[in-house]
C-alpha cells in the first residue's frame, strides 16, 4: 500500500467531491492510540507522555487531507499487529539516493540531509552516487500548468527496488525534479512504499522560485527544514507508519505546501512509539533488541544539537522542553551541555 501527498488545490474533481468529515479524537482516544506503557523503562514512560508539549490534530479547513481523505487512523497495537518491515542485524542501514542534477546553491546539501537522517531515525545513513536521468528508464512528461519536466514516481520506485542495497533497510531517492504518480495527477510531493522500503520526494515545489516567487533571505533556511520535514515523513513511511490523524505530528497527510509547513518537524508520543519499537524492539519483552543506538533522550539531544547548527531555532526550543519535561530541567541542562 503506498502513501501519496498530493495538492488539494489541484485535486482531481472526483477527490474534491468528497467531504469526510473528519472529527478529531478525543484525549481519550489519543491516549488509548499511544497504548499502555506500564512496565516500559520510566524514561521511554515520560517520553510517550504528552504532558502539555502536543497539538491534537484539529478539523481540517476546506481542502486539506483529512477533509478529502478518509484516515481511519494507526495506533500502536495496530502498528505491532501489521508486521511492518524492521530493521534487522544485516539490514540496517538507510540509504539516499540523489536523482538527476543538483544546482549549486539550490537545494540543501545532501550531506545534511544525511546529519539529519542520522539524527532522527538513530541508524547509519549512507549516501549512494548519484543517479543521471540519462542512465535510466524513467517516464517523463510535461506539466501542462508548469511546463516543467516531471518524473513518474511509480518507475522511480522500480528502479530503486531492483538496486535496493544488500545491507539497506530502505532507499530514499532525492531529486530537484517534479514528480507525478499517474497521468491523471497533476503532482506528488513524494511517495513512499509501507512494504518495498523504497521511496522519491522531490525538493522542486518546496524552493520559493518554482512558484515565482522571490527568495526571501532566509530561503535556504525555508529549503532545508521542509526538506528534512518531508525526509522524515516519507522515511517513517517505510518503516510502516502511516499517516497520524491524533496529534499535529510529521506524519500528518498534507495536500498542499500550506498544510505542509504547518506540520511539526517532530513525531508525537503515538509515532515515536512505534519508531521505537521498529528500531530498538519492544523494551517488555527480553528479546528486545540490545545495542541499538535508538535512544528517546540520545535521539532528543542529537535533533537539538543539529536544529541548533541548522539555524531551527523554535523546534529547538520544543526538543529543549521536551527534554526538560522527561528529564527534569537539570537534567535536562546536563544532557544537552554534555555533548561537545
């Protein structure tokens, strides 16, 4: 099953026509989704503890993905009951893949991108060489609204699934090029497969220049942290999570650039459960994984450290409360400080 964000403006008529109604869950229901932590460590308890630092989801506005989107939702029990793929001892590793060319001074470096990968899923991240368009059998097309070059995402995808390194997790595949699902989308900011752990997302619509717009002098600031977003989004992805419809989280669907930026970089308490699990194993039971470097404060300290280098000032500030809300503000300090 692959999840695919699209454009709410640029919905075809069929999708626009359907209203879902969407009622947020109740705190309750938000609760029960999380699931029971009793006789988890107390430092991974307080983690998945939503205290004050979560957003619930709220009605969507006309639109947006959840009001042309029927989401049923993915708790954690639901999550443990699919059988998502997860990382093993000999397959362990997340892989990019630029795709195309790079302009100098566009787009993020690739190697940040990498620093960050590192830093939110707590794995290796390798970067494979890039891949010309000329080399390979990718459908193209031309946008009849933009009249620029797109890429079908679907031979994307094959592509990288046929090449999927022997030691890789997943492949996600980065590109400067538009991208389209089907002939009858206008667009796709990227997709990812739940299960063939392989996925594309695009940077082109989230450069100010591609809508005609001048660049702001904090564009390249803009660039990166909805690149990392979308990164982390479309990665989570292949680990099996899908999209969040409990709290503002970076696993929310979204249909357009607006809704987009609204999303949090951070994963709530119901998405890093299952982050956690997938990466470390189930800390009840004695077969959980032992030497992993996926850590909830490791993990909180290292996104810091990289949010404060990339200039993301507010998010943080939020990983700094968080921090503070599982540790203690001491604690918290110490932690923080004790990385060089």
């Amino acid at each position: 099953m692959k999840r695919i964000v699209i454009s709410a403006a640029l919905l075809s008529a069929f999708s626009v026509a359907l209203a879902m109604d969407f009622k947020p869950p109740t705190a309750a229901e938000r609760l029960k989704a999380i699931g029971s932590t009793q006789g988890l460590p107390e430092t991974l308890r307080k983690a998945l503890d939503p205290g004050g630092d979560f957003e619930p989801i709220p009605v969507p506005k006309p639109g947006d993905w959840l009001d042309v989107h029927r989401e049923s939702g993915q708790s954690f029990d639901d999550f443990v009951k699919s059988k998502p793929n997860r990382p093993q001892k000999n397959r362990s590793k997340i892989y990019l893949q630029p795709l195309g060319e790079f302009p100098k001074g566009r787009i993020p470096l690739v190697q940040t991108l990498r620093e960050y990968a590192t830093a939110y899923f707590g794995m290796e991240v390798e970067i494979l060489p890039s891949l010309a368009l000329s080399d390979s059998a990718i459908t193209t097309r031309i946008n009849s609204f933009t009249g620029n070059r797109q890429l079908l995402t679907g031979d994307v995808l094959a592509i990288l699934k046929n090449n999927l390194p022997a030691d890789a997790f997943c492949v996600l595949a980065i590109t400067m090029e538009d991208l389209y699902p089907d002939p009858s989308w206008n667009f796709v900011f990227g997709q990812a497969s739940l299960r063939e752990r392989a996925g594309v997302y695009s940077f082109a619509r989230y450069d100010p220049a591609f809508y005609g717009q001048k660049r702001g002098k904090d564009y390249e600031k803009l660039l990166l942290r909805r690149s990392c977003k979308v990164l982390a989004h479309e990665t989570a992805h292949m680990f099996g999570l899908k999209h969040c419809i409990y709290f503002r989280c970076v696993l929310n669907g979204s249909n357009h650039l607006k809704e987009s930026d609204s999303r949090p970089l951070h994963l709530c308490p119901v998405c890093l459960r299952k982050l956690q699990y997938s990466i470390a194993g189930d800390p009840k039971r004695s077969k959980a994984r032992s030497g992993t470097r996926f850590d909830v404060i490791s993990r909180y300290v290292n996104l810091f450290h990289f949010c404060k280098k990339a200039g993301f000032d507010g998010d943080a500030q939020w990983v700094a409360k968080r921090l503070r809300w599982i540790l203690g503000a001491e604690a918290a300090r110490e932690v923080i400080g004790a990385r060089k």
